[in-house]
C-alpha cells in the first residue's frame, strides 16, 4: 500500500479543466490521492514528471493540458492511471527502472492540422506601455546600435577557415585589457559556414548574420578575419552591410584578410586590438531605460516542469520589459508544432497570424523532403522528464508568450529587430542555432530555462 497524499503535495495542474496532472515527485503504486472532493489510487508507479489522469477520460477524447489536447485515449482511462503512448514506454523500457511499467498505452498521439478561421479571427490588443522609471546599468551606442549589456572587443571568423586564428586571437588579446576596467572582455565568434570551395546556399542568412553581430550593441569594437579568397570574403561582407544600412561606421572596425605566416598575421591583429583598448575602455556603463533591453527567449534540456514553472517566469518577464517599452524575441520553428492555436491566440493582426503559419508549414515541408517529421524531435531526455510527444514539448515551450502579450512581429532568422514588442524568429530548434540569429536580430540578454541543466550562452551576451 502506498502513502496519502493532498494533490499539492505531489502534483501540478497547467491550467483548471486539464483531464490530466504532473507529477511532481515519483509516486508509488497504490498511493492515495485527494484531488478537490474526490479521492482515488494509483494504479502504477509514476515517474517524477510523468502525468496521471484526475478524471476519467472515455476511448477517443482528448487528453488536455494547459486546456489543450496533446494526444487521444485508445481505451477508457480512469483517475490515477498513468498517461502513457506507445513511444513513451519504449523509451522508458530501456532504462534499468525499479518497477514494472504499465503493459499498455493508453493514448496515441494524434497532431490536429490547425486551421485559421480567418472569418472570426479577432486582433489582440497591445500590450499598454507603461510609464517605467525603472534603469539598467548598460552602455549606451548610437541611436541606431541601441544600448548594450556588455562591452566586448569581437574577433569575428568571416568563415569556418579563419575560426582556429580567431580562436587563438582572442586568447591573445585577452591580456591586453588587463588595466581597463570597462572593456568587459576579448571573444571570438566563430562559426562553421563559408569555408568551402562552392558558394554556400545560405549566403544571404550568412551575410545577415554576421552584420547583426558586427553591429550589436554589445560589441564595442570589431575585428573581422577571412583569407580573401573564399566564397565568403570580408569584403562581401561590407557590401552587404552598406546595401542594406548596417550602421557600420558607427562602431571602431577593421577587416584585416590573412597573409604570410601565423606569428605576423597574430601581431598585425593584436596591434589593431590594442589600438582600440583606450577608446572601447571610454565607454562606460549609464542607466538607461528598461526600453533598451531586447531579450532572447530560449528553452533546452526541457522536462515537464519548463512549461509549468520557468517559461511561464519568462514570459511575464517578457511582458514587462514589452509594457515598459522593448522586445522579446520567441524562436524555435519546429518546436512550436501542435501549439499553432495558443501562439495565435492573441496576434497583432491577420497578416501576422499566416506569417507565423507560413513558417510552420514551411519547416514541415523541410522535414518531409528528408523523410522525416516533427513527432521524432523530443529526444530521449525529454521522455524521460516527461515530454511524451511534440505536442507537449510545444505547448510547454509556446508558455514563453504570456496570454496578455500579443504576436506582433515574424521575421526571418537573424533579422534585425526594429520596433517594440513580441517577435517569433524563424529558427531551427537546435539552441546554438537559434540563439545565433536572436543575438544577430538584436537581443541584448538571453533568457534560458533548462530542465536538466544544459544550456547554452554566447560570447558576447549574457545568458
């Protein structure tokens, strides 16, 4: 016989009218459970995370969480059953578990297309900007840069062949801001594009990524590094940058391109570095408003708890930083399937809500070239912390818009972030990835919820 327990001992609900609860402990078999007015046992041992039903739910409805279905019962389940498809036993039967898993599933996942019904589809209403005296300490840049939250002098590898120069660069150049208290740090930023011998089909995401990081407000200064003769030269790189109005000569730079042997090429470079040392160290950090801040929203090594505890925290962040008059930028394309109807929930406009669509159709037309969906996304981790399918993992992850903010702005991976306001950037779900286009559109901090404890920073912003 297990223990007695009051549901808020040992259990989460997402949200009143969910059919199904989160563990928030391991349970054991037989436990006795208080749920509001009724009580009822377990029939499994339940993992830490893993979900259990709190009503019944007859063969072929919708299990629901955050009041949204993520999969179908295949047979009647009753309160206390452990909620399990075939996918998740599979993968728990792996593991060296001490004790015996449910013999069946008892729901299939089932991912509904989602539909816009342009017809009664209603704008949401802005976010009111508040009044907000409230300051950060950052360093000011010219209008057009913003305001930073670091002061770093980057060593930027135009492409994957100058990445080990650049590397060794910057272990170099540390040492030479040693007396100066405002230069916050030498990083390099590499990468592992354009270094072939045939022009890279992503060379116009390259270019524009690699502007957005030369012109970050938290860069005070910018060595860029190529050879000269790959597809991908520096001197691409500042055409694209004058064509489309990078504000280039508003920060110190040089493109220097590789010649001769390594120890000439060091001291050519760390003398350039050193030359700005004195004018980076003159900026120095000012309050500046709360409108100034561009936060990136991530989430990685997600479990159950991501959607119920830290994506929430970061959304009503979120939410302030947009009341007070900044951004947010929401990214991760293939990890927002099955969560289409709460993202659209609250949208700018009509225009917006398809945008958002385009992009999701367009990463499952990806996919399906390759012969593949997003069902296999949640890893083997996520299972075990209790993300049984896509749908799931979306919806946790979709918990970064706060209900009361809307979607105001799609834009294309790594495009620069204009206006205030909620953004969804086109990205692929794997984090270095996708936090290199948000710092590329502007995002000054990066907010990161982990469930397992891996996550992922960047040189240059604070994570």
């Amino acid at each position: 016989m297990g223990n007695t327990y009051e549901f808020g001992q040992i259990a989460r609900i997402p949200m009143q009218g969910d059919n199904v609860a989160i563990s928030s402990r391991v349970l054991q078999t037989g436990s006795l459970i208080r749920y509001k007015e009724e009580e009822f046992f377990l029939s499994s041992t339940i993992l830490e995370g893993h979900r259990f039903a709190v009503s019944p739910i007859p063969a072929g409805a919708s299990l629901l969480s955050w009041n949204l279905p993520f999969g179908v019962a295949t047979r009647n389940i009753l309160p206390g059953e452990y909620i399990c498809n075939p996918q998740i036993l599979e993968s728990l039967g792996l593991r060296s578990l001490d004790f015996a898993l449910p013999s069946e599933p008892n729901f299939e996942d089932r991912i509904e297309p989602y539909s816009l019904d342009e017809a009664t589809f209603t704008p949401g209403p802005a976010c009111v900007v508040a009044d907000d005296s409230r300051t950060f300490l950052g360093y000011a840049r010219s209008p057009a840069r913003g305001v930073g939250t670091r002061n770093t002098i980057l060593i930027l590898a135009t492409t994957s062949r100058t990445s080990s120069f650049a590397g060794r660069l910057s272990e170099q150049a540390s040492a030479l801001i040693d007396s100066y208290e405002n230069v916050d740090g030498v990083v390099c930023a590499a990468h592992t594009e354009g270094g072939a011998n045939h022009n890279p089909n992503n060379l116009d995401l390259l270019l524009r990524t690699l502007s957005g990081f030369v012109v970050h407000p938290n860069v005070g200064a910018v060595l860029a590094i190529d050879y000269g003769d790959e597809p991908l030269t520096n001197d691409m790189l500042q055409i694209y940058m004058k064509t489309h109005g990078y504000p280039i000569a508003e920060i110190p730079h040089a493109f220097l391109s590789l010649r001769g042997g390594f120890q000439q090429n060091l001291e050519e470079a760390l003398g350039i570095i050193k030359g700005w040392c004195g004018q980076v160290n003159r900026t120095k950090r000012s309050p500046q408003p709360i409108s100034a801040l561009k936060i990136a929203l991530q989430c990685g090594g997600s479990d159950a708890f991501s959607g119920v505890s830290g994506n929430p925290l970061v959304s009503w962040v979120a939410r302030e930083v947009i009341r007070a008059g900044g951004a947010a930028n929401l990214a991760e394309t293939d990890e927002l399937i099955g969560a289409e109807s709460y993202i659209l929930q609250n949208a700018k406009d009509l225009l917006t809500a398809k945008r958002f669509l385009e992009k999701v159709e367009a990463y499952k037309t990806f996919a399906s070239w390759h012969g593949t969906t997003a069902a296999g996304n949640p890893s083997g981790g996520n299972k075990y912390r209790g993300l049984y399918n896509i749908v799931l993992k979306s919806i946790g992850a979709a918990m970064k818009r706060h209900p009361d903010v809307r979607l105001d702005h799609v834009i294309e991976y790594s495009q620069p972030m204009t206006s205030p306001g909620y953004y969804f950037m086109d990205s692929p779900g794997n984090d270095l990835e996708s936090i290199a286009g948000q710092v590329a559109s502007g995002c000054n901090m990066i907010f990161f919820v982990t469930g397992n404890g891996s996550i992922t920073n960047f040189p240059f912003v604070p994570t």
